[in-house]
C-alpha cells in the first residue's frame, strides 16, 4: 500500500506491505472553520470563563501579545489582525504593543522566520521581539511555585497592562497538551525555571505524558507559574492535518486551554487494538521535523502501541541538523543511554535541552528505533542512540526480517500530531 507521510514540506510517499498494515492512525474528521477570522472575532467576543477583550482592554495603555517561534504552525497572521483591530479600538496603540515571540529556549526568530509566521502586514508595524531564557536580567522573579521551582519571567511581559497568550493546542509528550500556559511557562521563563520544570523529577513522571492534564506535575507546575506571571486572556487554535483551523477558543487561561483540549482530543486520538511490533511514524513534517531535536517528539508518540523490544521507523527531514550545541554535546558525553540517565538522576550533571534525550531514552527501555532522514547522514544519526536506513521501505524490510514476516505494522503519518492508544 501506498502512504504519504508528513515529511519536510512535502512529504514522502511510501510503500508498505498491505498485507502486514493493521491500521494507518490519522486525525479524525472534523471539518473544518468555513471563516477561521470570523471566528477569531466571536471568540474575542464571547470568551470563556472571562469578559470580552474590548472590555479587559478598556484602559489598559500597553499589552503584550505571546506567540509561538517557528517550530509551531500556529495560525498566527489569522489570530492576530483580529485581535490587534480589537486592541485598536479599545485605544492601545500599534507602538505600545509588543508581540513577544515565547522562544523558551530555542533561538531567537530570523526576519525570514517573522514574515512566513506572521505576515508582511504586521511585522512591517508593530514591535517583534524574542524572548531570550539565557538572559536572567531580563526576567521578573514572581516567587516559587508549588513544587519549589522558582519563578523568571520576561519582563517585558510583567510590565505589560494588558497579557495576552496566544498558540496551537496539540498533544504534547510531557505537559499532556501544548497551548494554554506553556506559551509562558517555557515560552517566555528563564532557563533557572525551565531547567527544574524539565527535571528528572517531573518528567519520569508516569503521568508526564501525552494527553493527561490532571496529576501531569509537568502541566500543573507550568499552570501554577503561568497564573504567578498573570494572563488576561488566551487566544488557541485547534488545526487538522492539512493545517487547517478546526476551532478557535478563547478566554480565561485554565477554563479556555481545558476547554480547547477537549476539542482536540476529539480530532487526534485513535487507536488499535493490540500492540504492533513496528511503528512507522514521522514528526509531523515542517516544521516540526527540522531538528531531531524535535523530531524526537515523534519517536515519543508511538510508545504507548509499540510492543516490548518492537520497532519504531521514524521519517524526518532533519533539515536543520541535530539541534543546539549543547544538545549535541550531549551525545559526545554520553556513551550510553544508561549512563546519561545516572548522571541526571544520581549528580548534578546538567546540559540545555538534556531533557529530550531523556525522553529518547524513555523510548529505547522500550524498543529499538530506527530514523529515515536525508537531512542527517547515516554514520551521524548512528552516534544518536539510533539506527539508521537509507528508505523508509528498506527500514520496513529490516524491522520484518527482525521481527518476522507476519509482523503488524501501524502507520502514523502525521506523528505526535495524532495521539495514538490502544483500544
């Protein structure tokens, strides 16, 4: 059978064996927003749990506007021209606006970047900034939170009148869910805040997992600081697939986000019905997969179906290499994953971004991996705790060799952006 697979810009078509394919685990219909602007515009209207934003921005001089970096395909020109025109009319002026980019700790936007992220129009008037974790002199301390994790914020965001939160609600490996809070607690913290909200401690956490909020320590500690920092309303969209808006929802921080998970969960969880020995999956395409620093997260989501000692096939463009610096030199300093995982539970071994090979390693107690990229070659993906394969076809051909020639396979073209579970 023949499967396209989110890959780069793209895609990537595939053929697997028919006859092993138990089920290709996709997104579920859900159609999408005839007028995803109108919609910005009745949600801003009429948020949940909170008063409209004509009525919080009344009075208000400044504001400061949250959206996601790059990594993210949020639509951000769609949610923002409503809302800046409702800002507008409330009296705050373009130039006592900031439109924070909430990087947490990934680098700073290039003038490419802003423009395929927001649009000609707005980056041409008004003020675009990234937030900068490394930087503790540009963060408010607010206090600690309830696990003790001590509280930086940008300060550009503190200082503003009026907050606004803006991002994607999609599945998310450690905080169940993406959007809501996380546009704050990562997005704009400091790294003395990102790096015990990342530890050991939160996220071997059982239920520091896909889809689960209550109990996540990870969600509810990213919660509480987001609360300390304050947040007059949040703005998330819900896509499809294809990218597409499906839902717009708006309002009070916690209420809002809850409500906007439960919509998500409708479109992206599916299901078999036993575990399958080999997972074909991606990263979800650009611009997720344009690191294997991210590209991880796609390993990560086909856990919960893949049996004891099975085999997760990852395609991922790579584009853009392995990752940060200091995320590659934790592959130089580690020899095993065991012995990384010693060193972060049992010393104070500490690296920027240790956290995603924690979450690899997570996998490979599991099973074994093997990653398709034409971004990364073979003899580089090979010194990353992985296998590698030229196609997706011939890592297919091996994984049967492996596991045997009635082995089941499930297909996962759209990655983490699917929550895949057993029935």
């Amino acid at each position: 059978m023949r499967v396209k697979l989110a890959y780069g810009r793209s895609g990537l078509e595939v053929d697997l064996p028919e006859a092993n394919v138990v089920k290709c685990l996709e997104h579920r219909p859900m159609p999408p927003l005839d007028d995803p602007s109108a919609a910005v515009m009745d949600a801003l209207a009429n948020p949940i749990g909170t008063s409209s934003l004509s009525q919080l921005a009344a009075g208000r001089r400044t504001a400061c506007i949250l959206i996601s970096d790059i990594t993210r395909p949020v639509p951000n020109e769609t949610i923002l021209k409503p809302l800046l025109a409702e800002l507008h009319a409330a009296g705050i002026s373009a130039e006592n606006i900031l439109i924070l980019v909430a990087t947490g700790l990934h680098r700073p936007s290039t003038a490419d970047e802003l423009l395929e992220m927001v649009g000609r129009e707005i980056v041409d008037n008004y003020c675009i900034e990234s937030h900068f974790g490394r930087e503790l002199d540009q963060h408010t301390f607010l206090g600690e939170s309830p696990r003790g994790i001590p509280a930086w914020i940008d300060s550009r965001y503190v200082e503003a009148d009026l907050k606004i939160a803006t991002g994607l609600i999609e599945p998310h490996f450690m905080a169940g869910f993406s959007g809501g809070r996380k546009a704050i607690c990562p997005g704009i913290a400091a790294i003395e805040t990102i790096r015990p909200w990342h530890s050991p401690a939160l996220l071997e956490d059982p239920k520091a997992d896909n889809g689960h909020l209550r109990g996540n320590p990870v969600h509810e500690e990213g919660t509480a600081i987001a609360a300390m920092a304050g947040c007059d309303m949040i703005v998330n969209a819900v896509i499809d697939s294809r990218r597409r808006t499906v839902a717009i929802v708006a309002g009070e921080m916690k209420a809002a986000h809850l409500r906007g998970t439960e919509l998500c969960r409708q479109l992206v969880v599916d299901s078999v019905p036993r575990p399958v020995d080999i997972v074909v999956t991606t990263s979800a395409g650009y611009p997720l997969d344009t690191t294997f620093y991210q590209s991880v997260k796609g390993i990560v989501a086909a856990l919960p179906i893949i049996t004891p000692g099975g085999r997760i096939i990852l395609a991922a463009k790579c584009a853009d290499g392995i990752g940060s610096s200091e995320f590659r030199r934790l592959f130089k300093e580690n020899d095993t994953l065991d012995s990384f995982m010693r060193r972060i539970t049992d010393t104070d071994y500490f690296v920027m971004d240790q956290w995603q090979l924690e979450e690899l390693a997570k996998v490979r107690r599991k099973a074994n991996v093997t990653v398709v990229s034409d971004g990364l070659p073979s003899e580089t993906l090979e010194g990353l705790f992985v296998d590698s394969a030229p196609t997706v076809e011939a890592a297919v051909s091996a994984a049967l060799e492996e596991h045997g020639p009635e082995a089941a396979i499930a297909v996962v073209p759209e990655g983490p952006y699917v929550m895949v579970e057993l029935e």
